[in-house]
C-alpha cells in the first residue's frame, strides 16, 4: 500500500480555520484519499474522501493537489469537539474489500 | 437508523479464558471489518466478512483468534485462551454494498487480560 506522512500534532484556536497536511509522493493513479478522524476514547469515524478534484462536505473541505501528491484537510472553524487524531489514509476501492491502513496521524489540539 | 453497534463495550478476563466481542452492523450493511488498536498504537486491520463468508482474514492472528458473520445475528470475534497482550480496543466497522468505500465505526470492545 501506498504511504502517508503526516506531522505528529498540530494546534489551533477555536474559531480559526485548521489545514492539516498529508504527503502521499507514492500515490498510484488509483488511491482515493480518505480521512478518518478518532476522538478520545471512541471509534473512527469517517471525514472526507477524493479522487482528483477538490471536496467539499458539512465536516471539512479537501484540497488535492495537482500532482496528488499531497492533500490537505480543511476544518473552516475549529472546536473543541474536532480536537482528536486525524488520519490520512490511501485505499484502493477493490471488490475484495476495502481494508483501511492507518498510520499513526495527526493529532490536532484546540485551545480556546 | 442507529450506528454501529458494539458489545460489551468492556471485557475484563484472566489469561486462559475465552473473549467474545460481538458487532451489530448498521442495517442494510453487509460488509463488516474488524480493527485492533494496541495501546498507543494505530488501528490495525484484522478481517473482513460477508454475511456467512470471510472475504479477507489476513490480519488475523493465526492461532486463537476466529471471526463469523452469520446470517442472522451479529458479528463475533472470538479470542480463544486470551493472553496479555491481547489487552485492546477491538473495533468493528460496517459498509452498504453501494458505497464499499466509506467505513462506519463503532465505539470499540475495550479488552483488558489481567
């Protein structure tokens, strides 16, 4: 499976708009991007996905780059509710499943 | 149209006993994936199922751990003579077969092995 690199954490303010980034340079023409979110203590749960152009949804906007190789994750305006690990995923849509590989994430930490 | 269900949310057992985390998809979905997560660790891929048929079971550890999804009832993972290591939070996701790429979580079996 192709690989994410994600910074360890990030903070924000509540209020302001958060960009959380992700390197994909191996990204085959293929990968969807997709991103989960964790909150403490509870499942994953799911974000935003795209293919090549960029995605808009009630929870975040994605921005693809051109070249794939990088995305970004948009939160217009952060709360306390979206502080949790947020994770950048690859996946191949198959007929065999869709199993996800989670890295290790960024986690995002919203201070008043 | 409840989410993903989970149960028990906590299971404590002594090494040697049986585990059974049972998952109760969202309805309409039939496709059910199972994920661990170790503590401070990433969620790791364990299995997939079908109704009545594992599709994918390559995370799957190869002794001691088993999964059915039948056709009537929950999913089930079961960890057979439970050892310490397997103390972790034990997630179960559901798909629809029209929309295989989004993964629907439940809240988690927290497994402790004392």
């Amino acid at each position: 499976d192709a690989k994410t690199t994600q910074p360890n954490s990030m903070e924000s303010n509540e209020e302001e708009p958060v960009h959380l980034p992700c390197n994909h340079s191996t990204i085959s023409g293929t990968d969807y991007i997709h991103w989960y979110r964790q909150l403490p203590s509870q499942g994953p749960e799911y974000v935003i996905h795209g293919l090549t152009s960029n995605v808009n949804n009630r929870m975040a906007s994605l921005a693809i780059a051109e070249d794939r190789k990088s995305s970004t994750l948009i939160l217009h305006r952060a709360t306390l509710r979206d502080a949790a690990v947020y994770y950048c995923i690859l996946l191949i849509l198959t007929g065999g499943g869709n199993k996800l590989t989670f890295g290790t994430g960024t986690q995002l930490k919203v201070e008043l | 149209n409840a989410g993903v269900m989970q149960n028990p949310r906590h299971l404590v057992r002594r090494r040697g006993q049986e585990a059974r985390l049972r998952c109760s998809p969202m309805k309409g979905h039939s496709h059910v994936y199972w994920y661990r997560q170790l503590p401070e660790e990433g969620l790791k891929f364990m299995v997939y199922l079908q109704k009545e048929n594992i599709i994918d079971e390559s995370g799957m550890p190869k002794e001691r751990f088993s999964a059915e999804f039948p056709k009537e009832g929950p999913s089930i993972l079961r960890i057979q003579q439970v050892v310490r290591g397997d103390s972790a939070a034990y997630f179960c996701a559901s798909s629809p077969p029209e929309q295989q790429e989004t993964q629907y979580f439940g809240p988690g079996t927290r497994l402790l092995v004392l």
